[in-house]
C-alpha cells in the first residue's frame, strides 16, 4: 500500500465557506445571497474585467514567470524595490512558499488563535510543530505569544486585522513585538484585509523591512480588489527573503488573464476608495442592528463581523441557509458560539439583519 508522508496524519481538510449553487440546490431557492467568504460586493474593477477580456485571445500563451509589469505596480504602490516582491497563486501559495524555503522537521512556528487555519496546514505538513496562544483570552497577546519563541521557533504568523475576529495590533504593539524576535525567525504578518481597516494606528511596516529583513508582509487581490476567483497574492520582504521564495515558486503560477487583471485593479482606486466606503457604511449599520438584540460584535477592522450568537450559532447558520442567506458558523475555527458575517451591499445587509430578526423572534431553539 501506497502511503502518504506521516506528517498528513496531523492535517485536517480545509472547511471552505459553502457556495452559492450548493445552497440553492439544497433549499430549492432561486436567490441566495453569500456574506460568508469576505468576498468584496461590488465585484472587480470595471477596469480589471476588461483587462480580463482583452487577454483572451492569448489564452495559449505561457505567461510570464516574472510578471514584471505587475510586480514593479506593486513596487511603486508600496514604494519598495521590485527584489522585494514575491507573487503568488493566492496568498495561500505565499504561505506555502514560507514552509517550502524555510520550515524543517522539528522547527516551531508560533501563532495566535483563533486565526487563518493555513498557517498550521503549512506548519505541520512541513514536518514542524505548531504552537498557539488563545487571543481572545489574553490581555496582551503578543505578549503571551513572545513567551513562546524559543531556539527552535522558525516562523510565527500574525494576521492583522485577524480572519475571523476583525482585530488588530497597532503600529507601536507590533513593532514593539518585532524587535524583540531573533533575526532567524520569519516574521509572517498577513495583511489580507489591510485596505479595510481604517484605524488611524493601523501599521504602514513596509518601511521597517530594512531595519528587520525577517519581517514578511503578505497581501492579496482576493479581498478590496475582488479578484478571488482569479487567485492572486503576494509577499513584501527583504530581497534575501524574496530570493528563497523564488527558489520555490512553481514557473507559471499567476497566469496571463490573472496578472493583467490584477495590474489593473490595482491602478483602479476609484473603485478601491468605492469598497471602503461601502464597507464602512454596513460596519455601522450591521453592528448596530445585531448590538440592539443583545448580541457580542467585535469591533472590525476588516470587511466582516465576528458575532457571538451562544448555543444557537448552528441553528442560526442554518436557518439563515433555508431562508437565502449564507453565513459562516466558526466551529471550525474553535469558536462554536459565533459565526461570521461579510458585509454585503446595503440591499444584502438589510436582508441579513431581515432573517436575522426573524430568526430571533420566531425560529430560535
């Protein structure tokens, strides 16, 4: 019998957000709206679709490895060298990236938890031990989580704002945090939902990147610029950290219609500016709504909410199924009590709030 590396034993399959098809097959409806997967409302850029359609008739055409317009774009727009920029097929890729250049069997990587469970999929598929502390019950939890580092940590992962809390740590907790880690341990901070946040502490640590070239900043297209389905993300580092990256990057894993896509949401800050607005305006609206029936919402720094629902929260994710509406119960993120919200437009947003105060009234256990 054929078998598979010992360390897959350790892995658990990835719990993806359910789709839209899967929900009207199941309830028999005709419209399903989706607020569980932190997917922008609005759609791509005007700009990136038609950059998107323009590329079609290249389709049998290698793309470039390199991508060399896209990567100097996002060079100019972080103001960084172009040696300092990493892409990936998704910020997944990126991460996987982290454990292929840089985690051996028996190494520690350090993180926080709740959090993106892809930092421990890479942690332990590589052969490394994966530790956590539990965030939400530490008054500082960078602090907690600087306990941890030892001779043998390799690696820690940050994500800020946090997927799926919504919080975050300000420019002077982290850089506080950051200088205190040897320079042989990758820092690893996942902006993923950097664009959202609007906090005026918020950290800008691409300048700090000389100063700690351990510091790894990753960002994606999936999120502000609503390229999801086109899986594009990348790294900001230090050249000798990017160099490792390169080493281990597959030839052509952001192909041609993703890259010219890519290239031009990111010149599209109309659109940007669009999604921040929109965001901020159902952040209050949806808080409020859910605060004024009693519920716990974390303050968010991102495009979702993170609500504590109690022993219910699986009744709630189900019913709001059965009525259109699809949302993300966190029990695969050891939260069984809550459940995460995306905001949507204001047309979803008030059709969420909509079933969710019926549900509150009529349907619950």
């Amino acid at each position: 019998m054929l078998e598979t590396r010992p360390e897959l034993q350790n892995l658990s399959d990835y719990v993806p957000g359910k789709s839209i098809e899967e929900v009207k097959t199941k309830y028999n409806l005709s419209n399903v709206i989706k607020l569980a997967s932190n997917e922008n409302p609005l759609g791509p850029s005007p700009k990136a679709q038609a950059a998107y359609l323009a590329v079609s008739s290249k389709l049998h055409l290698y793309p470039r490895g390199d991508a060399p317009d896209l990567i100097q774009a996002i060079a100019q727009k972080h103001s960084v060298s172009k040696h300092q920029i990493i892409l990936g097929n998704g910020s997944d890729e990126v991460i996987d990236m982290v454990g292929k250049a840089f985690i051996r069997p028996e190494d520690e990587c350090l993180s926080l938890e709740p959090t993106f469970s892809v930092y421990r999929f890479v942690a332990l598929s590589f052969g490394a031990k994966y530790i956590t502390v539990p965030a939400l019950e530490e008054d500082s939890p960078l602090e907690a989580l600087l306990k941890k580092v030892s001779s043998k940590t390799r690696v820690i992962f940050i994500c800020n704002p946090n997927n799926p809390t919504g919080s975050y740590f300000s420019q002077r907790e982290l850089l506080d945090f950051i200088k205190q880690i040897p320079p042989s341990v990758l820092i690893f901070v996942d902006e993923a939902y950097a664009e959202y946040a609007q906090a005026l502490d918020y950290p800008h640590l691409t300048p700090y990147i000389q100063e700690y070239p351990n510091l790894v900043i990753s960002r994606t297209f999936s999120k502000i610029y609503a390229l999801a389905g086109l899986r594009v993300g990348y790294a900001i580092s230090s050249p000798q950290v990017i160099a490792g990256f390169w080493k281990v990057k597959p030839p052509f894993d952001i192909n041609i219609a993703a890259q010219a896509s890519a290239l031009a949401a990111i010149s599209d800050t109309e659109h940007v500016q669009k999604s921040i607005d929109l965001n901020n305006k159902g952040l209050v609206f949806v808080t409020q709504k859910i605060k004024a029936l009693g519920f716990q919402v974390l303050s968010s720094q991102a495009n979702f909410l993170c609500v504590r629902i109690g022993s219910d929260a699986s009744n709630l994710v189900n019913y709001l199924e059965s009525q259109g509406v699809i949302v993300r119960g966190l029990s695969s993120f050891g939260m069984p009590e809550w459940i995460r919200v995306t905001i949507g437009t204001p047309e979803e947003n008030d059709f969420f709030i909509k079933q969710f105060y019926q549900w509150n009234t009529n349907a619950r256990n």
